[in-house]
C-alpha cells in the first residue's frame, strides 16, 4: 500500500460497518451517483492553486506534458498535497469507506482527433490491493465537464444506453467499481480538471 498520510487513512478506514445508507444503495443499484454542489467553491479553488503554482514555480516542459497524458496521471508530486486531499472533507463518508488509494490527478486538454471510439472500461485495483475490488471510485469535478469537454461517459446498471455525466466545478461523481466508463473527445477550447479518489475495500 502506498504511503498514505495519516489524516487520510484514519478517515478512510475508522467507518462504523452498519447498514447501506441510502446512498450506497443508489450506488448498487444503478452503477454511478452525480452529487450536486458538494465541494464548496473555495475548497475547489484551494486545489486549482495548488496546481497553478506548481506550474509558475516549476514550469513544465513538453517531454512531461506528453508523459503525464500518456498516463493519464498529471502532478503526481502534488497527490497527497493539502490542498487536494482537503477535497475529500465534502464528501459522504459512507462513500469513502475502505483503504484509500494514490489520488489521481487528471486534466485533459483539448483533443486534435476529430473522431475517437466510444470504449468502456473498468478501472483495476492496484498490486498491493492483493485481489480486493475497490469499494468505490470518487471523482470531484474541479472544471466543467460536459459532453464538450471530453467528460465522462457510463453504462448505466439497468443496461440502458450510455449516458455522459454533465458535472460543474464542485460536482462529486462516485461510481461502483464494475461501472463501465470511458471519457470521450474535449471539443472545447478548455481543459477539464477532476481528480479521481478510489479505496479498496478492506481495513
């Protein structure tokens, strides 16, 4: 397991095991929960300056631009910062149960491909994790991310068609750990900022 600040793990891991709230119960029904407003406007800003300044501070050149692309992984330095893990203080506990994960920090930049298969995946836990599901995927939205922004698509439980999330600075999308996803192309002159936290399940 990676190296986790206390602060994050005792929240993570010290949950009364009870019965479902009804929260987690959306979440087994139907594969994903869109939670509107939850991360307060200052606490996403807490987050963008964090990143903001890196950059001003450390620059960054094309060689790591393409490398963090690739990965799908920006600023991996900053995951465990403050001011990215203070986003975790908004959301329900009952979704935050189990044993955090590295956070993941994603921006995507506008796409120059004008077309791009529509692919769901699963996202696999990590080696350490030793065969154990994620308990659940949570993702705070830091920018807006629609359709337009290469924002995130899901295969509803139900078995109904796929359905982008449209989400606003603040939104909380949390998805089941078998929920098929994928993002589509950013269209938009903007980029989208989320950053992604997932636990294991397990003490």
């Amino acid at each position: 397991m990676s190296d986790v600040p206390s602060s994050v793990r005792g929240v993570a891991t010290s949950r009364e095991r009870g019965r479902p709230s009804a929260l987690q119960r959306r979440l087994e029904r139907d594969g994903y929960l869109v939670l509107r407003d939850v991360v307060p406007r200052g606490s996403v800003d807490t987050a963008l300056r964090c990143l903001h300044l890196d950059l001003l501070r450390r620059g960054l050149p094309v060689e790591r631009i393409a490398e963090w692309q690739d990965a799908k992984c920006w600023f991996p330095h900053l995951r465990w910062e403050p001011a990215i893990v203070q986003l975790l203080e908004h959301v329900p506990a009952e979704l935050q149960q189990g044993l955090p994960c590295e956070p993941q920090i994603l921006l995507h930049l506008p796409d120059e491909a004008e077309e791009w298969p529509l692919v769901p995946h699963v996202d696999d836990p990590p080696p350490w994790a030793e065969g154990r599901p994620y308990s659940s995927i949570v993702g705070v939205a830091l920018s807006a991310g629609t359709e337009r922004h290469g924002g995130l698509v899901v295969w509803p439980f139900d078995g109904s068609p796929p359905r982008p999330l449209d989400v606003a600075p603040g939104d909380v999308v949390v998805m089941h750990p078998r929920l098929e996803h994928s993002g589509t192309l950013n269209r938009s002159g903007e980029i989208r900022y989320v950053v992604y936290f997932r636990f294991v399940a397990g003490d």
